[in-house]
C-alpha cells in the first residue's frame, strides 16, 4: 500500500490472512499437543511435541491479538485521503468495524491528537465531523 492511500480491499484481504494464519497456527499447535498423547503419536513425540505445539499456540494468540488492534495507521490514511474530514460512518463502513470498535478507534484517534471534532453541540440524530490535525 502507498504510504498516503487507503485502499480498502488490501486492507480487508490482510486482516482475513492474519486471522486465517492465526486460527490454523492455534488449531495446528492444538492438534500436535492432542496428538502427543496418542498411542502412535505422528510425527513428533514427548517433549519436542508439546514445546512444538504450545508455541504454534502461542504465535498463533499473539498473532490474533495483533489483527484485533485498532487500526489507527489506516484511518489516519482513510482521513487523509478523504479531504482531512471524516465521520464515524466513513470509518465504520470503510474499515469494517464493529460500532464499539468505531467508537474506540475515535476516542482513541481523539486521545491522542490526530483528529478533532467540529461541532459538538449537534443533535443526536447528527454525525460529527473530525478534523485531521496537521
């Protein structure tokens, strides 16, 4: 990806790789420590086989909680490709977030200084705007 453009479909591509390779490295240390036990284990046995699995287990968690970050890099770049202006729908609807998840990407986009909202005296039934700070 360009450094300055979003592009919605690689973003969407990558993060079901990650959570695919993440399952498949749990599932596949699970299946290696099950098979450990097993009267014919194959092909690792004892030892090797449980450190095995348990590490496949292990990258695999690490890896899952990793695609399950916010992705403020990628609605910093969605903003900056949108005019420097951008809503809660834009970022929900783009980057495929649940409504917490939308919600705390913006506080957490607020927090730490990369957007600001606009008017915060709207309705409810209004959508504020954020700005990107330069």
């Amino acid at each position: 990806m360009h450094e300055n453009f979003f592009d919605q479909t690689t973003y969407l591509k990558q993060k079901r790789r990650q959570k695919r390779q993440a399952w498949f490295l749990m599932i596949t240390g699970l299946v290696i420590l099950l098979d450990s036990g097993s009267a014919m284990p194959v092909p690792l046995v004892g030892l090797p086989s449980i450190i095995v699995g348990v590490l496949l287990m292990v990258w695999g968690y690490f890896q899952y909680q990793s695609c399950q970050r916010l992705p403020l890099h990628e609605a910093l770049m969605l903003t900056r490709q949108m005019g420097g202006m951008i809503k809660r729908s834009d970022l929900f609807l783009n980057l495929l977030l649940s409504p917490e998840d939308t919600d705390l990407l913006i506080q957490a986009l607020v927090h730490e200084g990369f957007i600001e909202p606009l008017d915060t005296g709207l309705p409810p039934e209004n959508e504020i705007s954020y700005r990107l700070i330069s």
